[in-house]
C-alpha cells in the first residue's frame, strides 16, 4: 500500500486533498460518500464518504485542522458522557489531526531535498496511522446523534434489507457486531463495512486505526473500543459501552452513506 507523493498545495480541489490519505487502511480508497448531518430527516445521498469540510480541510494553510462536534458534548448522555466525549475529541482527535500534518509536512520536506530520505518509511507509517486516526474519528462523530435527532433505532430500507440479507436480520447482525468490537485484540475498532464488489456487507475488526481492514472495503459504520473512548465511565466494560454506543447510531447517516456506496 502506497502513500500519494503529489505535494500537498493551494490547487488542491475537493477529491485532490483526500487523495493523499486514500490509501489509509481504515478507508476504501474508491469511494468518499458524504455522512449525514444529525438530523431525524433521512439524509441526502452522496457517493462522497466525507466532503474537505468534513474532514477540516484548510486549503489556504494545506493542512488539516480539527472538525468540531456536530452536537454538544453532552449531547449523547445518558449512553456516551460528556467528559469523555470533550477529551476524546478535543485531546484524542486533535493528536492525530497534528500527526498527521506533521507527517505530511516531512513528507514535503523530505521532497524538496530538506529533509532526511531514510526515514520515508518512519513518516508513511505515520500518514497511515495518523491519517486513519483522523478519518476514522470524523466517521464516528457523524455516526452518532441524540435520539430526538435520529440516533437509536434501527436502520430501514435497503440498508435493512442488506443486513437480513447478509446477517440474518437486525438481532443477529447487533450480536455479530457486539461481539467482534468487545473483541478487538487491544485497542482498535469494530467496523461494518460494504464490500463494493459483490455489495455485500462485512463485519471486521481493525487493530490499532488502521491494521487488518481489507482493501477496498467502505466503511459505513465504526465503534472505537480504545480505552480512551470508553474507560472514564464504563471502566474495563468494554462491552457495556458497545452496547451503549448503538443507542446513540445515527442509523439515517449510515443509511445514506450505504445508499451512497452501492450507488
């Protein structure tokens, strides 16, 4: 897997600025469809996974800056607490934005013949680590929303058909989901994802941000089960918060994001 060499510039169109981080393990390189905003209403589908916006895309500094909650802290209580939800986003969030510029920036350095060339393989490494960080955190943010704005429940349409047709049914696929993301061999994450050639959706694990994700793979729908997600309120239960976290799926943005896969 490769990390896009073009530097990073003011020219940067909307596909361009997410080129670089296409090759990030926790992100189908093929397909950017935009999530949902928090909104009961059934959301627009777009074939864009996360618009520049989305993802803090400053073009006149070429760098990445933290996007904000779509929602207060406090927002997801009584499932998911607001002292977490400000220090994973504000603290956790942000390292990997700073990272992943930082990697970019030596990148470019190490082009321009300022920097040292040996540790090319040192920086990729932390674009994909980074990078996938990033990505995966903007995902999760917009995957959730309080419950009188379309979190809980359970998804409709052809995203339900696909998992009855994949999974049995929405009871199934919840125990299939819960069980593969209390899993996670240390910190990582659970994620269902579309399998874009055959349409079918799959339930995986992914070490770390960005390990153990098979390419191609589009992500619709991620749990973060590192310690720093869950550990202030729910301890080492991990299980408990994972249950937790599906209280509070924004099911109408995961809809619209698979509804924009599949195209």
């Amino acid at each position: 897997m490769s990390i896009d060499p073009t530097p990073l510039n003011s020219h940067f169109d909307r596909r361009s600025a997410l080129a670089g981080l296409g090759a990030l393990g926790a992100v189908a390189a093929s397909a950017f469809a935009q999530p949902a905003t928090a909104s009961a209403a059934r959301p627009k589908v777009s074939r864009e996974l996360l618009t520049p916006e989305q993802l803090g895309w400053d073009a006149a500094k070429n760098e990445y800056a933290l996007p904000p909650l779509p929602y207060a802290a406090d927002a997801l209580e009584p499932h998911l607490d607001a002292q977490t939800m400000t220090i994973h986003h504000g603290k956790h969030h942000a390292s990997y934005v700073a990272g992943l510029n930082k990697a970019l920036g030596e990148l470019a350095k190490i082009r321009a013949a300022q920097g040292d060339a040996s540790l090319v393989k040192h920086w990729s490494r932390e674009v994909s680590f980074h990078g996938a960080g990033h990505i995966n955190h903007s995902l999760f943010w917009l995957s959730l929303a309080p419950a009188n704005k379309g979190g809980g429940g359970e998804p409709k349409g052809a995203l339900a058909d696909a998992i009855k047709r994949d999974f049995g049914g929405q009871e199934q696929f919840m125990a299939h989901f819960k069980a593969a993301a209390t899993q996670v061999e240390g910190s990582g994450w659970g994620w269902l994802a579309l399998e874009p050639f055959t349409k079918h959706l799959l339930i995986v694990q992914v070490e770390k941000q960005q390990d153990l994700m098979p390419p191609g793979l589009i992500p619709l729908l991620g749990v973060d089960v590192w310690e720093h997600a869950y550990y202030l309120k729910f301890q080492n239960k991990r299980a408990e918060y994972v249950t937790a976290f599906m209280n509070v799926v924004n099911w109408p943005a995961i809809q619209a994001r698979f509804e924009g896969a599949i195209g």
